[in-house]
C-alpha cells in the first residue's frame, strides 16, 4: 500500500483501540441480534392475524349475505295485500239488468268505446245492444279467457246473449269485477303480482334497453356500464348516469337503503353477484318487474309495473300502448322528478328518450316509433290505485276475521265482495253533496251513515261511515249505535199483521191522549209528532202518517214479549232491546246496519238473509278458502211481510215520505222515516225493486241537529235513488191475500158494509153530496187487503 493509500485511511486512536478490543457481554450481544427479529415477526403475526380476521369477516358475511338472499327469493319475497274486488255482474237472458246498466259497467272497469270491438277491454252500441270483448281474468272458480259477445237488451232486461265469432247463442256470462283495493299489507308497499311471461315483451325490452342493455351478459355486475357511466358523468360534470345492473337495483330495493356509501354499494354489488349465481334471468327480471318503485299514493308506495299501470292509467298492464308501457319505463329513473302530473313537458321528454332507445335496438319499427312520440302522455285525471271505500273495507275485515280459519295478513288473498260499483259511486256522490246543504240547519258536525242492501240476498252493495266519505276513521254504518226513533214501526205493525184473526189493515186503532205506568210507577204521556190526536183511526194510516199513539195502542195490545219475538225474526238481537213500552217508538239503540237487516227481511217477504259483504277468498294458488253461498230463511209470514210493504208503500204515496213520490211517483217506492226524541238522531229507509238503503244522520256528541227523518235522510235518499235509477217495487201478493171494499163512516172507521150508516154523508162517483153510505174507500187510495 502507497504512503498516499495509507493517508487516506481513517484514523483510529488508542481510546478507540481500548475500547474495540474490551470483551462484550454475551446477553447484550444477542438482545441486539433478536430484537429486530422480535419486531418483524410481531408484525408479521399482526398482519396475518388481521388478514385473517378479515378473511374469516368476509366469509361470515358473504354466508350472511347469501343466506338473506335465498331466504328471501326461496321464501315469500314480498309481503302481499289481499286485493279486493267489486261483485261480478252476471249476465244471462232474463236478467233484470238495464242496457245503461252494462254500459255504466264497463265504463267503471274502463273499457274504451270504439267502431268495431277488436281487443280486451273494447266495447261499441247500438240500439239496445252491446258488443264486448270481455277481457281473460281468473274468477273465483279459474281463469276464464276473453269472450267477444253481443248482449242484446228489451227494455229493463237482457233478451240474449250472441258469441260473435260463431253467432252462438250463450245462457251466461260474466263481466270481470272492479278492482276496488288493497286490504292489510304488513308495509306500506302496495303491489299486484304479475308473472313475466304474462307482462307484455315490448316493456320487458323497453326495460333492458333503458335501464341495463347488457343484462344477459354480465354476472349481476358490469364493469362496462360502470365505465361508460363514469365517462358520461365525467363529460357532463355531474351525475347523469348510473353504472347499476338491473341487479344490482334489485339488490338495493329489497336489501338495503338508499344511503349514499361505498360500504353500502359493496353489498350491493355483493348481493348482485350472489344473487346472479344463484338464480336465472328470467326469475331475476321476473323479481325487478315486481318491485321496482313508481309512485307514491298517500301512505302507500306503489309498486311493480302491473300496480304502476293501474295507477298511471287505470288500465291493465297488458292493454298498455307502446308509449303507455315507455312512461312507466321512464319512470324508474325518478317518480318523483318525472311525475307526469306536476312536469308534463319532462316526463314526455323522458318518456320519448326511452322509445327513441327502443327504436335503436330493434324493438320498435321506424313508423311505429314516430306514431308513439306524436301520442299524448294520455295519463288519468289523477293517480289512484282504486277508490277509497274504508267503511265497506271495515266491513271486510270484520267478516275476513271471523269467517276464514287461520287467516293470516300479507298472504296476497284475492276478495271477491258483494259491493256494487254504481252503488257505492252514487251514495258517496249524494253524501256529498247533500250534507253540506243540510248543514247550514243542523250544523257544521252533521254525520251521516249509509246503508245499501240487495233486498233479496242481503249482499252489502254500499257503505258510507261518515260524512267524508274517503276517510278512514269512526265507521258509524257499523259501530254507532243510535236511538232509532220511529224506523221500529213496522216492525210492531208486522207483529199485529202476524194475527190476522185480530189485525187487519183497516182495523181501527186508537187516537187518544194516553198514559201508561212503568215498572216503577213513574208514568209515560207519548204523544203523536203533531202534538194532535184524530180519535180513531185505520191501522194503514197510522203506520203511513208514524202516528204515535195507535202504534203504541197497537203494540199493547199485540204484547211487548211477541213484538221483541218479531223483531229477533227480523234479525235483531234480543237483547238489544228491553222490555218497555217506550221500546214501540224506537227508545233503544241499533246500528245502521242493524237497522237494514230488519228491513231486508221485511222487505224480501220474511225471508231473511245475514247481510254480509265477503263473497269469497281465494289464495294465490286458486283454493278457494272461503264462500258466501246466499241462504234465506223464513222468518216471518210472507202475507204479513206483504201487507207492511203495503203499508211502508203508503208511507211515500200519503204519509211522511210523500217527498220521495213527487219525483217518482211511478216506481212505486216504499220507505219509513224516523225521528228520535229531542232530534238527536234521524233515519230514513228506502226500498226500491233492487235495494234496501238505510242513512241516518246526526252528531257524535249526540246534540240535536234539527233535522227529522224527512227533512234530513230522506232528502240524501231521495238524491241517491234518483242517480241511482229505482227499480219500480213490484211485489206480488202471496197466496191467502184477497182484496176488500172498505167503507169509512164519520169518525173514520172502516168497515166492510154499508149497513146502518145511510145516514151518513157521502159522494156520488160524480161528486155530488148526497145522503147515503161513504163511497167506497177504494176509489181513495186503491184497495186494502187483508188475509182470506
């Protein structure tokens, strides 16, 4: 080594040599060997503890997340409501069912009027005859295809029935009922299932091409749509498109929230993997069809393209338009921010982007594109899934409850109901618009409820429970119980005219000031409404003028116990009333419900029927589960049950309700008003050849409201059955019923022979006074009858 070399060496001292050559601890050597050691395998041990922690996470949420999946596509998917539907109108010839009355029909269930009938749901007119394609729905009984028929009427009925493709004359048919609603969803999604291959394959394609274009490519995840997202959104410089499958929408709307984070879009994407793998296409898109969110019904949202498309358009799915079907298909995107009713002009913008993507794809020809944008968005006046009907609905659920075993909400029933479309529309319509009007008498708290029977079957085909008639709340068709006043009357006239060796129409019943003790000596003075008293007079007119006093008269003398029997035969619980005179002028509570199953009886001539408004339940695998078969049992005498039909007749011809026979005097109507003590309540029940109807009026805090039964109820009946069109009250007289002629002598009194009264002053049939016999009470008010 050069001297240079050397120099250039470091320098090392003696100190320096000492203190390199000193002898090291054998501990203090190996600690500065193994700590670094130490450290890197600590760490070492840490990330592979964390890796495997998170590894064994993942997988625990990975079978967490795949059990949530099958346990939701292999169990039931969705909690379903019970869809509830109108009563289906049958016709056959023969049926008393009016041409307006088909036509009213179908314009309900929102058939379209066109030249020449061509597809489901399409109906033209001509003279007293209707052609229909009746569109394929599944009844009670099995699916029934769609019929193209020609009904041809004769005034008030069906004359025949043709099949037009082979001019085949049929015995019956029946029209598909209502859709009225949904019952008792466990959530707030409403939806009507439909199967995919039954939903039309131009929205499924709409769909696919709109939303997820490479859905049967890729595996519940497109890195392609994420890319081409991303770009768009770049270019735009903000968000103008999603990079989600039809999955990964899926996944989100049944799985998860609408929270904005990566952690939440990972188990999307997850889920969309798992769910891709597990399950095909067809049952993934089958799924999306069925739960995809388009719009917001007051509480309920609404779901599903079937839904959708009776909300937008009050139309089946599968009577859509092409531009109908691309609506709804724009709407996924944004209900809200599409919503066609507020932003028109937006939601046909996006409405024509989706059948422009239509046209791009194949799915849509040139011209059949160009004839879909130049269409109207053609939308309802507003958007209802059906009408609100919560009494009637009450109704449903009490009798759902108590005559279906094991019955169990969200199981997606179908109802087949007894409620007439035309009815209900027409009692809501005079509720209305007469409460109002009679509220500037009684106040701004009038309540009202409504009634509506078949008068044969006892079928529900109507009810109102208050005054507002779409509301939810205290349903007093079914739950108020109120003083019924004078409606009792022929109940106590009935039981009399059950005796017929005693009780005629024209037997003579007291008119005079009255007294009686109670059971505990206290005295009850009942007195007529006009606080005036005739003496003596005929059982058929006190019963047509509700005179007080000879009803109570009459009801003594036939007894308290076999007026309380009759009043149990016409349906009312006995213990309901108590065993006191007053009970004869309606001093006891009922229920307008309960009221109209007295009268039913009454009027189908003492048969009675339960009134009820469940037909059948059905569930969704076509077992019926339930069935209302209508049964009749007779109760009361059909000669007595005629004769108080006589009598209620004479209530509209002279008596309280001659209001109602001013404006129809040919339809032949009976009915009986009823007034409670101090006014608190008011009633009127009405029967025309097709229906009893029962509405009372008054105050839930039970305050007068200076309304009687003419004044009031009658006036809301009178407005119903108007609209309503009455059938005229034509009921035969039953055997063992012969006609009389009736002589009234000076007091009134009717007898059948004019001996001993030649004295008394008469006319002649040309209206001369003369001395002799009164002419014949016939030529008065026709003829009174009486049992042979």
């Amino acid at each position: 080594m050069t001297k240079q070399q050397k120099s250039n060496q470091p320098q090392i001292n003696d100190s320096e040599i000492n203190e390199l050559n000193k002898p090291s601890s054998p501990s203090s050597a190996l600690e500065s060997v193994r700590k670094p050691r130490r450290s890197y395998r600590k760490l070492k041990f840490t990330v592979l503890g964390v890796c495997l922690l998170t590894a064994c996470g993942l997988v625990k949420m990975g079978v967490d997340i795949n059990d949530e999946v099958a346990a939701k596509f292999e169990g039931q998917l969705w909690q379903l409501p019970s869809v509830v539907y109108a009563r289906e109108l049958a016709l056959q010839p023969g049926a008393v069912i009016r041409y307006d009355d088909l036509i009213n029909e179908l314009e309900a269930l929102k058939y379209r009027k066109v030249s020449n009938p061509s597809r489901p749901g399409e109906y033209s007119t001509s003279r007293l005859k209707v052609e229909f394609i009746r569109r394929p729905f599944e009844f009670r009984d099995g699916q029934q295809d769609a019929r193209h028929v020609v009904v041809d009427f004769d005034y008030s009925k069906v004359k025949s029935i043709v099949e037009a493709e082979t001019n085949r004359e049929l015995g019956y048919i029946r029209v598909e009922p209502k859709l009225l609603g949904m019952l008792e969803a466990q959530t707030d999604e409403q939806r009507l299932y439909r199967p995919m291959d039954e939903m039309p394959e131009t929205l499924i394609d709409a769909l696919i091409a709109t939303e997820d274009r490479d859905f049967y490519q890729h595996d519940g995840v497109s890195p392609t749509a994420i890319a081409r997202a991303f770009l768009a959104n770049l270019k735009a410089g903000r968000t103008v498109q999603g990079g989600s499958t039809l999955t990964q929408q899926l996944a989100k709307n049944l799985f998860l929230t609408s929270e904005r984070s990566l952690w939440r879009k990972a188990r999307e994407a997850y889920m969309a993997l798992i769910i891709d793998y597990r399950y095909s296409k067809d049952q993934i898109l089958d799924a999306y069809l069925n739960q995809v969110y388009l719009a917001q019904s007051g509480r309920d949202a609404v779901h599903g393209f079937e839904l959708g498309s009776r909300f937008y358009f009050g139309l089946p799915l599968s009577e859509l338009r092409v531009d109908q079907q691309a609506l709804l298909v724009g709407l996924v995107k944004g209900p809200s921010y599409y919503n066609p009713w507020r932003y028109p002009e937006r939601t046909k913008r996006r409405r024509d982007l989706v059948l422009q993507l239509m046209f791009e794809n194949g799915v849509l020809e040139q011209d059949d594109y160009l004839a879909a944008v130049d269409k109207p968005l053609d939308i309802q006046d507003k958007g209802t899934i059906s009408n609100r009907q919560p009494a009637y609905f009450g109704q449903l659920q009490r009798e759902l409850t108590a005559k279906v075993k094991n019955y169990q909400a969200g199981q997606g029933l179908r109802l087949f109901t007894t409620l007439d479309p035309r009815s209900q529309e027409m009692a809501e319509q005079s509720v209305r618009k007469v409460i109002p009007q009679l509220e500037s008498k009684a106040g701004d708290q009038l309540e009202t409820a409504v009634v509506v029977a078949d008068r044969v079957s006892g079928e529900i085909r109507a009810m109102v429970g208050g005054s507002r008639p779409g509301y939810d709340g205290f349903n007093r068709a079914i739950d108020a119980k109120r003083q019924i006043g004078s409606v009792v009357k022929p109940a106590v006239y009935l039981a009399a005219l059950e005796l017929p060796k005693r009780f005629s129409l024209s037997t003579s019943l007291q008119d005079r000031p009255l007294t009686l003790k109670g059971q505990n000596g206290e005295n009850w003075s009942p007195r007529n409404y006009d606080r005036q008293y005739r003496g003596e007079v005929p059982l058929y007119t006190a019963l047509a003028k509700s005179y007080n006093i000879p009803t109570v008269n009459l009801g003594m003398a036939v007894g308290l116990d076999e007026v309380i029997s009759t009043m149990e035969k016409l349906g009312i619980d006995k213990n309901e009333v108590p065993k006191l005179p007053s009970i004869l002028l309606g001093a006891f509570t009922l229920t307008p419900v309960e009221v109209t199953q007295m009268y039913q009886t009454i009027a189908s001539g003492g048969h009675r029927s339960e009134l009820s408004a469940l037909g059948a339940v059905v569930d969704n695998e076509g077992n019926i589960l339930y069935q209302s078969l209508p049964v009749s049992t007779q109760t009361v005498s059909e000669q007595a049950s005629w004769l108080t039909m006589y009598g209620l007749q004479r209530v509209v011809s002279e008596g309280t309700g001659r209001y109602l026979n001013e404006m129809l005097p040919s339809s032949r109507l009976a009915g009986k008003t009823g007034t409670s003590d101090k006014g608190r309540d008011s009633w009127y029940v009405g029967v025309d050849g097709r229906e009893v109807v029962t509405v009372w009026m008054g105050r839930d805090d039970n305050k007068a409201v200076k309304l009687t039964g003419s004044s009031g109820p009658l006036r809301l009946y009178a407005d119903y059955i108007q609209s309503r069109d009455p059938e005229p009250l034509v009921i035969q007289a039953p055997e063992q019923i012969t006609e009389f002629d009736y002589y009234r002598d000076q007091r009134g009194v009717l007898s059948q022979s004019c001996v001993g009264q030649t004295h008394l002053p008469a006319w002649d049939p040309q209206g001369t006074l003369k001395q002799g016999c009164v002419r014949k009470v016939e030529t008065f008010f026709k003829r009174l009858f009486d049992f042979n």
